[in-house]
C-alpha cells in the first residue's frame, strides 16, 4: 500500500479491509441448497482515532461486514487487518456494542461491565477499577448497583457500552447501537458518544440506517451498495470537532453537503 494511504492528517491505519467477500448457503428445498453472495470485494481504510459509518440499503451486508472485523464470521476472501495483523477470529483488541445491550440479568451494572474483564483474566481488584472507570465515561458511576431490569433501555445501552470500553479494544464496533432507543435518548446519546471519543480517542465502526446520525458522528461514511454489498463510495464529512448539538448542526452547509452525496449513493442502489 503506498505511503499516503498509509497515514491520514498524520494517523496511522488502525484497520485494513481487503477485498472482502462473503456467501451464505441458502436452502432452496429438500435436494438443493445455492450460495448467495452478501458481500463482494469490500476494501478499506480507518485510521486510528477516527469515526466511519457504515450505511446502505438493507441486504448490503452492513452488519455481516461488522461481524467479519469483530471475527465472528471468517469471510469466504479477501482479509482483515488490525495494526498490520490478520484476524483470525474474536479478539480483545475489538469490542462489539449490538443493537440490544444483552445485559446478564443476574449481575448488576458493575458485574455487567466486569464481564469482559474476567474473560481477559484480569485479577479483582483491577476488573472492579476499571468497570467503575467505564461506568464513570458512560455517567454511570452512581448506578453500579443497578440491575438491568431497574435501568432505562438508555441506560442499559450505556451499561453495553462500558462494558465495551472496560477492555480497552483498539477498536469499538457498534452495529445499530441507538435504534431500539426513542429520539429524545438517541440524541442525547450520540452527543455522548462524542465526548467519550474526545476523550479516549477511540477509532470507531459505526453501522446505521440513520443518515443524519452517520454524518454527525463521522469522519467518513462508507456506503455500500446491495445484493452484493459492495463499495460504491467514501464520503468525508468536513464538520470540526468538537460538534455542535445535531439539531443545530442539520443547518450546516457541510452537513447538508455530505447528506446529500451519501443519499445520492445510497439511492443509487435502489435503481
């Protein structure tokens, strides 16, 4: 790979998709089964620190190109880079937040948060400091206590979301993480998730349907189009950081711009 695609505003590549593809065997009846093609020849960059979102019509293959970087499923070609290293399966240099926070409901928020940490075999005393670390980036800190059944759906994507960050992954993969949630609360989680990354700098996959939440907490938004998912375009969002409030932000001229070229693309696979 040459040496300008290697660095980006003086950041190094965090992740490498390369010509990735993907099929799952559907059965047609009793005798025959066929392969259906998901993803075709996906390739691209992240750099470390930076937010990209990932949208597209549904059956473009969003959240199995999500899965294919977590390790949860090997692709059929192609392969997945992390720091220059190939994955070959999960890994705690990334965690997932899913769209449901699956919560375990006999463990309160900060057992919740410590779970990934006990899987890492970290010792007491080091798994409790650090959930009560996460918990305090989420605004949790007072809510350790808690279990699930006493939070709000907000809350306990929170908890998901803590939980995530207590291993310190290089890189946070979210797959529709506030679309169960009402709009009041999405918003107010999006601005959060913002200043968790000012803060930790975290380099962010972010799969979503939503336009306007791609391009509010993006750098760039890969759009992909169906049947096979495949890239038909990267888009730069030229909004600074740190970002204003979303509805103050809608207004923006950049925001309008880079909205209307990822909604070009996105209609372009639907003709």
């Amino acid at each position: 790979m040459p040496a300008t695609e290697e660095k980006k505003a003086g950041r190094s590549t965090k992740l490498a998709v390369e010509s990735v593809s993907r099929s799952f065997r559907s059965i047609v009846n009793r005798r025959r089964a066929e392969f259906v093609p998901v993803l075709n020849d996906i390739s691209f960059t992240m750099y470390e620190g930076e937010i990209v979102s990932v949208v597209g019509l549904s059956g473009c293959g969003k959240t199995t190109l999500l899965r294919i970087v977590g390790g949860l499923l090997e692709p059929d070609e192609g392969t997945v880079r992390v720091d220059g290293d190939a994955v070959s399966g999960p890994g705690l240099d990334r965690a997932i937040v899913f769209q449901q926070p699956s919560l375990l409901p006999w463990r309160n928020a900060l057992r919740n948060v410590e779970f990934g940490l006990e899987l890492k075999k970290a010792g007491k005393s080091v798994r409790t400091e650090k959930a009560r670390d996460a918990l305090g980036l989420v605004g949790l800190r007072d809510y350790e206590k808690y279990y699930p059944k006493q939070l709000s759906g907000g809350m306990q994507q929170r908890v998901g979301l803590a939980r995530a960050l207590a291993v310190e992954p290089e890189i946070l993969l979210m797959d529709e993480p506030f679309s169960a949630l009402d709009a009041q609360t999405r918003e107010e989680l999006q601005m959060e998730l913002l200043d968790l990354h000012a803060q930790t700098k975290k380099t962010i996959m972010f799969v979503t349907h939503d336009l306007d939440e791609a391009i509010y907490l993006s750098d760039r938004v890969l759009v992909l189009l169906p049947h096979p998912g495949r890239v038909h375009a990267v888009v730069d969002v030229d909004l600074p950081r740190p970002r204003a409030n979303i509805l103050d932000i809608k207004s923006d001229p950049a925001f309008i711009k880079a909205r209307d070229t990822v909604a070009r693309g996105i209609r372009a696979g639907g003709e």
